[in-house]
C-alpha cells in the first residue's frame, strides 16, 4: 500500500487529555517516525509534532482521533510524494 510522509501538529490545551493522546499516538505507532513534545508551562499548554509515513487514510484516522480529544487541536501537513 503506499504511503504518504506527513507532520501532526497538536496543542493539548487540557492537561488531563494528555494520557488520551499518548494512547492514541501509541494506538498508530507503526506509522509514526518521530516525535517531539514541549511543554509550554508560562501558557499551561503543551506542543506535540508527529513525523508519521503511512497510508493517508490511516494519517487521517490518527488526525480525526486526536481533534475529538477534549482540549486538543491538530493539524496536518502531507509532503507532495
């Protein structure tokens, strides 16, 4: 199946859906490449980025899953290969 190379953006608002995502992004980890996370402790936030290659249909299951968690947002950007 082929794949599509994309970065997840995510801003968790809500401290307490924090273990919400950390299963989900445990949930798709076969696509994910890497991930970086930075608590923004002056705003009370945190940032997440996700590199994932993957299916887009699976990149997007991930995208949907994460954006119906209380408090978090998320965008993502797809590569053009």
């Amino acid at each position: 199946m082929e794949t599509r190379v994309a970065v997840i953006g995510i801003i968790v608002e809500n401290p307490g859906s924090a273990e919400k995502v950390n299963s989900v992004l445990h949930e798709f980890s076969a696509g994910i490449i890497g991930r970086m996370g930075i608590p923004y402790r002056q705003k009370g936030i945190s940032i997440i980025s996700i590199a994932v290659d993957a299916p887009q249909d699976t990149i997007a299951a991930l995208s949907g899953k994460l954006g119906r968690i209380d408090g978090v947002s998320v965008k993502t950007a797809y590569s053009k290969i």
